[in-house]
C-alpha cells in the first residue's frame, strides 16, 4: 500500500491542522508516513498546502510527481493542484468556494459545499474536517477508530473541540454515502 | 618591615608585560588585578580577551581567560555568563577590549550586550587607533588625528566622525554604568579604579551591562614620549572625550 | 514501549538537543529552521536554560563559543548563507577544540539564493568556510529518525572529541514530517572537568586561546589536531549500503535526497539490473576506504546529489579513477523523483553500453 494524499487551500482553512492530524492517525496505525508542508514565503499571499504520503513499506519516494488524492477548499488550490491528480484519482472541492466544473474526466470528483455545511454546524471552521470526514470514507485508508486519538494529537485536551470536529467528521463520513 | 606594595594576587607569577614602553595596557591590567583582588573575585573569574594589545591579559592575569574572535568578546561573555548560569552557577564574567574591537568590528555585539542589559563587564581600552597592527585610523581616532590610514589627519570628508563610547554605551536602557577614565597620572589612576571596582561590583549586585572606557596612551603609533602621550590624553582627547560618569544607575 | 511522535526534522533536532541535555542555544531566524529557535525560546526558558534572541549569527555562534568554553553542552542553527557567517568563529572553536552542535538546514545558494531545499552547501560543511587547517565533524541524517539520532550523536562526538560537529540538513527534511521514536540518549556523558572555564579555585587558571605566537607551539598544536582528526576518522567513519554487495552499477547519494535512490534500486533489481545505493552517514570523515573496496566490483558510479556535484569529487578521490563516474545533478528545487532518476539512469546505462559494444 503507497498512499498519496494533497490538502490545500488558503491560510486560515485549517490545512495544516488536518494534514497534521492524517498523518498522527496514520502514524498511529503503525504505518510509514510523511508529511511535508509548504513553508516560509512559499505560503505568501496566503495559499497553504501539504503533502501526505502513506505506505506499510519505508517511504523511499519523497516528493511524488502525482498524488492519489487532493482535497482543494478553495478555487485557487484547486486549479493549481488539478493536474496533479492521478489518472483515476479523486479530487475532493469546496463547491462554496470553487466552481463546479469537471475539467478532467480521467478522475473523480467530489463537489461538496464545505463552508456551508460547516456553517449549518455552526462554525465555519469546521470545514476542514468536512473534508477529512470525505477522504476517510473515500479513501478507505482511514482508521475510523483512531480519529479521536489522531484529533487529540492536535488539540490535546480541547475537549470540547475535538468532539465538535468529530461531529464535523462524521458528517463529511456520512455526506458521501448518503449518496449526494 | 610594613609591605607598602606588593604586585596583586591575580597577576602571573613571574609575567612580564610585553607592551611597548609607556603603553598604559599595563596600569589598565594592573588596576583590574588589584579589583579582583579586592572584590575577591579571582577563583571566580572568566575573562574574555579580544583581538590586538588586549589580548595579552592573559598572559599576566591569572584567572580562567578565553580569548574571543575579533570584536566579538561581549558575545562571547554573554554565552559563558548565561551557561554558567543555565548550570546554576553565577561566575564573574568581563571582557578587556581595545577601542576597535569594542567599537568598530564589535559595535553591534557590545551594543546588543548592553541593550540586553547582559549581566557582564567591559572594560575598553582606547588608545584612538588600531595599536597592534601599526596605528591606523580607528573609530575613535580624533579629527585631525593623524594616523598610517590619515596621513592628513581625520578629516569629516574622508572618514567621518568618531564614537563616543561610553555616552553611547549610557544610552542603552539595559546598562546599568558606563563612565571614562583616564589613567595620564595618579590621581586618576585611583579614580580609574575606583570606576572599575564599581562596574564590577554593579555585577556582582546584578544590576546589567558595566562599562568603563580607559582612555589609554599609545606612545609607539602617536610617536610621542611616554610623558608627552600623557600630556595629549591630559590636554587634546579628555576635551574631546570628557571623562566621567555618563551612567550610574544606582544614582539615578 | 519508547514515544513516537509526528516531528518535523527541525523539531525533532530541538527535541534531541533537550533530551540529551543540550543546555543552551543561540540562535537568528532565517528560513528554514527556524522553528528549531521557536521551540526551544519555549522549551528553554521553561527550564531555566540559556537561551538568547542572538543580534546576527555571527553573535549567535560566538556566544556558543564562549558557553562551550563553560562545558556547557551547546548548539546553535541556521542555514546556508548565514553558516557562512559562522565560518570564522567554527575555525576558533576547532582551534579552540570546543563542542560546538551546529544545525545547518540547507537552502539554496549561493549569495542570498532562496529558500529551496539544497544541498549546496557539502563544500562548506566538509572542507570549512573558515581559514586555517581545521576538520569539522559532518553528520548528514537521510530521515527525521536521524535528525533526531544524529543530534544526539553530534553532542557526543562534539564532547567525545572536544570538536564541532555540523548536522548538515536539506531544508525539505528540516520541513518535513515523520514518526519519530524518541529514544534516550544512548551516549555516555563525556568528563570536562579538566579543560572548561569555570573559575580557576583550588587549580592553576586555564586560558582557551588560539592565538599563538610561538610558531614552533603553534605548529605542535595543528599537528596534534590532526592526529585527533586521524582518531576520528579511525573511529567515526559511518555510511550505509543498500543493495551495495553484488552491485554492477552504484549510486552515491547523501541526506534525504538518497532516500529516492532506493526506490530506484529496487526498481532496477526487479529488472534484473543490480543497482546499489552506498550513502555517506559522515561526510566528515568521509568513508573512502568502504567506497574504495565496493567500487573495485561495480562497472561504474553515479552520483546523485542536490547540488552541482560537490560529494563527486569525494567519491573520484576514493576511487582513484578506477571506475567511471557519471553524476545527476540538480542544484535547487524540488527532489528528483523516482521516476526522473530512472529515466536518467537507463540513459546512462544505455551510453555505458554503447562505450562498452565501441571497445570490443
């Protein structure tokens, strides 16, 4: 099993929080990950992104030319890394703030109005989880029992945050089988 | 017999100074041996010697003494003050600099030491020219002064102005004394004294950075008798750089 | 079992460096290590540990200077052009045999360059920025496992020997993530009692200096220092092979950017091709002699690096133009792919072949 996994969108959208918080999960399956984030004046303007790889075996490929997976949250990230996407891979937008429009038909996508969902929520800045809810049921390389530990990993002992993101979780989990 | 003067505890057996004649490096060291002494400060002491004349304090002062790259003493002060102190224990930290090294190519660490209100000494010997390499222009060279690299003598036009140290040094918020000293006969050779033993025990009280500036006779680069150097000191430079106490945070 | 944590390289250093009782850190922000500084302001001052907001590296690394005159254990970080600002206190404090950690996270050079992941700066670490015969240790970690072994290596050989010790870093590891097992320090702790400042009581005063005007002293002195570096290189010399023992062709590579050469190997081997990666672990003292005796079987070399070439003349040097050496290169920017070395690669086996079908 080898893994490729891009989160993007703009600063504040919490995509390094959810980065993070994959890669802790997978860490704690046991697996071989890493987990590279863009850094100093590459986030200038604001745009920030990640790069998650998974695998049972060492990781000897560090910077894929190709990712299984992209999660994009905005229009921007998502005309950047589009092209980036497997032949077959899934892309999974924030409809609330990209287009609907399916540049590629070699892969997948998901539309889903993040920001809105997260909104009913009651907190826009669930958001990312939404996404991350999505991934894990897309993906299937998510270990749904250690999600709250992944969570705890980066919000300690916030309690009451780690629940409201979990919710925000399931949520994203669940959106895809119910069939929208 | 009543010993009436006896070399301090804290100069080298058997060391001899190799300054040239008249230089007052000398009298400096030997005003800081004889504070250590007082202040019983010698199994205490780390110095931090510099680049050019100074560096040779530790060939005559017998504490523990690392020599810093040029400029940097203040520096690397800051580093065995606060290692002594991360390993809980509370040394006595000084630097013995010249006027360039302090001044000129050390200006940022000494400033920044001061700023930081770094619980260290410095003690700057200026002699207004770079002594050990010759007698150039240095950064505290007096207009006019003539000098190998001012031939003509400091003009405004070629080299600018000169510092005045220890106003700058007073300046700082996290200093806690600076004054300038002279050492051109006895009585100011007492209250030279006088200044370093309070800079040092300002330390000792923890009260942040403590300066003194020596104003020093270079008698080699002037070109001047041992007894005509004094004079200049005495006459030309303590006009242009006044001595006294430019801070004392304890008479505030 | 040990904790296992997700640690960028640069943290996982800074976390090295407490656990193994790094006790003060000096430091300048510059892109991209500085979280190694952001951390440890916390981490240091809860502590009570020595910790300073440096003026410029060149302050930086001279108060690390003055503290590992103390016998404090201490480190200090920056990055490339900066480290070259460092040069001349890393020649003091060689001369001065002084422990002395230094992290360089690599961005790419020279002048200013930016703040790409490279590894530009062999040179530098290896044969000295600074003036004067000295030898800096050169550790260079291939994951953030190491980053945090290797750190707690490089205060015990700084120690060990009285020596500095560059981890030399590429900025993409310094940046990215992975499980780490947070290991005890497994080293010794090293005796100081006999040389560090700290006040000259019921002993004669010590002076560290390097100024020496004796020149027949000063020559006693560099030439004990190089029988020192002779020790080291007995003793520390460390590399890793993969897939190195039946190899035809061989591929040099160093840090993170070796770990794509396995991939590569493995590609080869299950076509058949033997390929094998040997990657230095020390770059000082480089690992000749091992070179030297893997590379009498192999058909030629090729050196992969991040920079224009610079670890190649360490490996012409061990082999003494016994095998020829081909070199992918690639100065800055993102690390060469799998895919991208393996089409080069067969490239390079393809000319060999034509070199070889020419000579029969």
């Amino acid at each position: 099993m080898n893994k490729n996994f891009i989160i993007s969108g703009s600063g504040g959208q919490g995509i390094l929080s959810i980065g993070s918080i994959l890669a802790n999960i997978f860490m704690l399956e046991d697996l071989f990950v890493t987990y590279c984030t863009c850094y100093g004046a590459e986030m200038r303007g604001g745009a920030v992104n990640c790069e998650i790889n998974v695998s049972d075996k060492e990781i000897n490929s560090l910077k894929n030319e190709k990712t299984d997976f992209l999660i994009a949250l905005n229009q921007a990230s998502l005309n950047k890394f589009t092209s980036k996407v497997k032949e077959g891979g899934t892309i999974i937008a924030n409809s609330s703030l990209a287009k609907i429009e399916k540049i590629r038909n070699d892969v997948k996508y998901i539309f889903a109005p993040l920001s809105e969902e997260a909104a009913k929520l009651g907190n826009i800045k669930m958001t990312n989880s939404i996404a991350l809810g999505i991934l894990g049921k897309i993906s299937g390389n998510i270990n749904i029992e250690k999600i709250k530990e992944g969570y705890k990993k980066i919000l300690q002992n916030k309690t009451e945050l780690i629940e409201k993101n979990i919710e925000a979780f399931m949520l994203g989990f669940n959106y895809v089988q119910e069939g929208k | 017999m009543q010993t009436i003067f006896s070399t301090p505890k804290s100069i080298k057996e058997n060391s001899t100074f190799t300054f040239c004649p008249g230089c007052d490096h000398g009298v400096a060291i030997k005003l800081v041996a004889q504070v250590i002494d007082e202040l019983n400060l010698q199994e205490e002491t780390i110095a931090v010697a510099s680049s050019g004349c100074s560096v040779f304090l530790y060939d005559s002062l017998d504490v523990d003494c690392i020599e810093s790259p040029h400029g940097r003493a203040c520096a690397v002060a800051t580093g065995i003050k606060r290692a002594h102190k991360a390993q809980g224990n509370n040394k006595f930290v000084f630097t013995y600099q010249g006027d360039g090294d302090f001044a000129s190519i050390g200006l940022g660490e000494s400033l920044h030491s001061a700023l930081r209100g770094e619980n260290i000494t410095a003690i700057c010997i200026n002699n207004t020219n770079y002594g050990m390499t010759g007698g150039q222009l240095g950064p505290t060279t007096a207009m006019g002064q003539i000098t190998t690299t001012s031939q003509s003598g400091r003009n405004k036009e070629y080299h600018g102005f000169p510092i005045k140290t220890a106003e700058h040094i007073a300046l700082c918020e996290g200093s806690s004394f600076s004054a300038r000293v002279a050492l051109y006969d006895i009585k100011n050779i007492i209250n030279a004294k006088k200044q370093i033993k309070k800079a040092f025990e300002y330390q000792q009280k923890g009260l942040g950075f403590s300066f003194v500036e020596i104003l020093s006779s270079c008698p080699t680069n002037w070109k001047l008798s041992p007894k005509d150097s004094h004079k200049k000191i005495q006459e030309e430079l303590s006009k242009i750089y006044p001595l006294g106490i430019f801070k004392d945070v304890e008479n505030e | 079992m040990k904790e296992k944590a997700l640690l960028k390289g640069n943290i996982a250093i800074a976390t090295a460096a407490l656990n193994c009782g790094c006790n003060c850190y000096f430091g300048y922000p510059i892109t991209p290590q500085t979280e190694i500084g952001e951390f440890l302001s916390v981490e240091m001052q809860n502590r009570n540990l020595g910790f300073v907001c440096a003026e410029s590296e060149i302050a930086a690394i001279n108060m690390a200077l003055g503290a590992a005159s103390t016998g404090a254990k201490v480190m200090t970080s920056s990055s490339s052009c900066a480290v070259a600002l460092m040069q001349e206190s890393l020649s003091y404090a060689a001369s001065d045999e002084l422990p002395i950690v230094l992290i360089n996270v690599m961005r790419a050079g020279p002048g200013q360059g930016y703040i790409y992941s490279s590894q530009g700066d062999y040179n530098q670490a290896t044969i000295g920025g600074g003036n004067g015969d000295y030898k800096t240790i050169v550790l260079s970690p291939s994951s953030v496992q190491e980053c945090y072994d290797m750190t707690q290596k490089a205060f015990y050989l700084a120690q060990k020997y009285r020596n500095p010790v560059i981890l030399l870093v590429e900025g993409l590891l310094g940046q990215m993530a992975e499980p780490v097992i947070l290991n005890e320090n497994p080293y010794p702790e090293i005796d100081n009692s006999s040389w560090k400042l700290d006040g000259a009581k019921n002993r004669p005063s010590r002076k560290i200096h390097s100024l020496e005007p004796n020149q027949i002293k000063l020559c006693n002195h560099i030439q004990d220092l190089f029988k020192k570096y002779k020790t080291i290189e007995q003793n520390e010399t460390d590399w890793e092979e993969y897939c190195c023992d039946d190899a035809d062709i061989l591929i040099t590579a160093f840090g993170a950017y070796a770990r794509n050469t396995k991939a590569v190997c493995d590609y080869f081997r299950k076509k058949g091709i033997k390929v094998g990666l040997f990657r230095p672990k020390t770059l000082y003292p480089f690992p000749s002699k091992r070179l030297a005796t893997i590379s009498k079987n192999v058909h030629f070399i090729i050196d992969i690096e991040m920079n224009c070439g610079q670890m190649e003349k360490d490996v012409a040097l061990a082999t003494l133009g016994s095998v020829p050496i081909w070199n992918i290169t690639k100065p800055v920017g993102d690390i060469l792919s799998p895919e991208t070395l393996i089409k080069k690669i067969e490239d390079i086996i393809e000319q060999e072949e034509k070199k070889y079908a020419n000579n029969i």
